[in-house]
C-alpha cells in the first residue's frame, strides 16, 4: 500500500508492508533511512525484516526526500529532533499505530530513531540504530567532506537524481551544509541518549567512514535499556547491505527476544 499524508503541512509518503485490517493493533516495525537517502534505498530490507519477523513495517520518505515534499528551509542543529518530536509522533497518530513501535534507523534514521525513544518510552518497544551519530567527530566531517567531492565531480549526483528528482541538490546541500558548519563542531545528543530506557541493538561498520567506536560507547554508557552493541568487521556504513545476511540475523533475533512474550 502506497499513500500520502499531510504531516506538519508537508506531504510525506509512505507505505506499509505486510499490513493487515488490525496492523495498528500490534508491534510494527518502522523503518528511517539515512541523511541523502529515502525509502528505495532500502532496497528490499524491510520486507526481509517484515516477513521473518511476521510484523506489519512502515517505510516512508521524511520530508524533504524521495517522494515526499521538497524542503523550503535550510537544515539546522534541530532537523532530525524535529523528525523525531513532531513528524513521526504525527505520522503514527494519522495511521492509527498505537501500540508501541520497534523502530529500525540507518545513519540519520538511527539518530531519529534514538531522539524519539528517549521522548516517547511510552510508544517505544525497542530500537535498532545502524551506523548513527550521537555526537560529531573529525571523521564525521572528512566523511561529509569526500562526499561533496564526488558529488560535485559529477559521480554521485546522477545516483541521487534517480531518487531524489529535481530535489536533489537542495537536499544534497542542505545535509552537508549542516554538517561542514561550524555549529555542527558542537552537535551532540548524549543526554537525549541518557533517556532511552527500550532495549537497544546498535550496529556499526569497523570501516565506517563517519564515524568511530565511540558511537557504539556513548550508547553503551549513557543509554538507561538494555544495549547489545556490535562492530562489524570489514564493513562500512551501510552494513544491511554490505553485509546482509549478518545484520538480517542480528536484528531478528533482536526482534523477536523483544516481542517473544507479547
């Protein structure tokens, strides 16, 4: 099912898989992709996910990407809380969802993912944050920085283009201006970490090129829930798809402990 809603006066698509007449009514599974990414880029994941856990997913393009609205503003230190605190609260209120989420984040998904756990335990069954940032390192920055080399060279813009339409070097500039800015020095969300109390699996890539173990520790140390925390060896910031067979087990596994009793 493919549709559309009207979110914070942005329209924002969405789609759910696996649904069924009483979905609402259960644990869903509700996928955030990455910072210059969307819903197709996560291939065929949350279906993978969906069908062996037997759990409905939601998947949608935040606003601003894929083939929800265009932003008209420019990214600041607050986007993704404002994905976190006022979009997602609204998107699961509109399709009814009120039963706790088990939220699944990539990169800037993961951080939105760890910024709502901690401001809606009550709405939290649990979290599964790959590859995020909790705070901004060098690597962070040099990372941002080479992708705005290759895409002014001209080789990842026209794999945006694919998704992101006529929209994608706003959106390209806008994430990476924030990044590169000198406010983005200071960025760090370890006390909204210190708030999430659901059991948290956080997944990173030992070559991930923005950012270093310290992701993983910060949540180990800070988070109040349970945390499982693994680092992949040989792979990069996208392990779903460098390694998939790996994390699918992971976060089954994961899922499936958190809602065995319910």
């Amino acid at each position: 099912m493919k549709e559309f809603l009207t979110v914070e006066g942005k329209k924002i698509w969405y789609r759910i898989i696996n649904a069924t007449p009483t979905f609402h009514e259960h644990p869903v599974l509700v996928f955030l992709h990455e910072g210059l990414g969307c819903s197709e880029q996560w291939r065929d994941f949350p279906e993978v996910i969906s069908n062996r856990c037997g759990m409905p997913a939601l998947v949608f393009d935040r606003y601003g990407y894929g083939q929800s609205q265009a932003k008209d503003e420019p990214n600041t230190g607050w986007y993704m809380h404002n994905e976190a605190y006022k979009f997602l609260p609204e998107i699961l209120e509109q399709l009814g969802i009120y039963h706790k989420v088990i939220l699944v984040g990539h990169s800037d998904g993961g951080t939105i993912a760890l910024l709502f756990a901690g401001r809606f335990p009550e709405k939290t069954l649990a979290v599964v944050s790959e590859c995020d940032h909790v705070m901004c390192e060098e690597i962070t920055i040099r990372g941002v920085q080479q992708v705005v080399q290759s895409y002014e060279l001209g080789q990842l813009k026209p794999l945006l283009q694919k998704h992101h339409g006529e929209k994608t070097d706003s959106l390209f500039y806008g994430w990476t201006g924030f990044w590169l800015s000198d406010k983005a020095k200071s960025w760090d969300i370890t006390r909204e970490v210190e708030a999430v109390k659901a059991p948290l699996l956080a997944i990173q890539g030992e070559n991930d090129g923005y950012g270093s173990v310290e992701q993983l520790v910060v949540k180990l140390r800070h988070a109040k829930g349970p945390v499982q925390i693994n680092l992949l060896d040989g792979c990069g910031h996208v392990p779903h798809h460098e390694q998939p067979e790996r994390v699918t087990e992971l976060m089954v596994q994961f899922i499936n402990s958190v809602t065995k009793d319910l």
